[in-house]
C-alpha cells in the first residue's frame, strides 16, 4: 500500500493528541496490512483479501503479532 501509509517514525504531527481513537484505529489497520504484506510477500488488492487472510491466521498469535507490531508504533512515538 503506498501513498499515506505511515511508516514508524513518519508519525503525523499531533494526531494522537487531536483523536487518539481515529489514530489507533489508523495505526492498527496498518499493522494489519504490513503482517499481510509480510506473510503474503505482496501488498494486498482488496480489505476483502485481507480478511479471508486473516480468517486463515489463528486468532491467538494473529493477536499477538499485531499487538507487538503497535508496541513498536506506540514506542516510536512516545521516543520519536
């Protein structure tokens, strides 16, 4: 997914502070496609794609890996 796909440590000024919600949300979408994108070696062509891939994915260590992959997010910018 290129265009505004946020990269860590290309966090967007202020976001966090003017709707943490809608910038977790935004963060955790991205996770999302960057496990995609690792797993399936390719940027995915539809959410739909996505989903199927992640109803494949064991809900225990799907959680997990998204969870630390926004641990990294949340950690560059608390120290970015």
């Amino acid at each position: 997914m290129s265009g505004s796909g946020t990269m860590l440590g290309e966090l967007p000024d202020d976001d966090i502070i003017r709707d943490a919600e809608k910038w977790f949300l935004r963060q955790q979408a991205r996770a999302m496609l960057d496990l995609f994108e690792e797993d399936c070696g390719r940027t995915p062509a539809t959410m739909e794609e996505v989903r199927e891939w992640a109803r494949t994915q064991n809900d225990e260590h799907l959680k997990l890996r998204l969870n630390r992959r926004l641990d990294m997010v949340l950690d560059a910018y608390v120290t970015g």
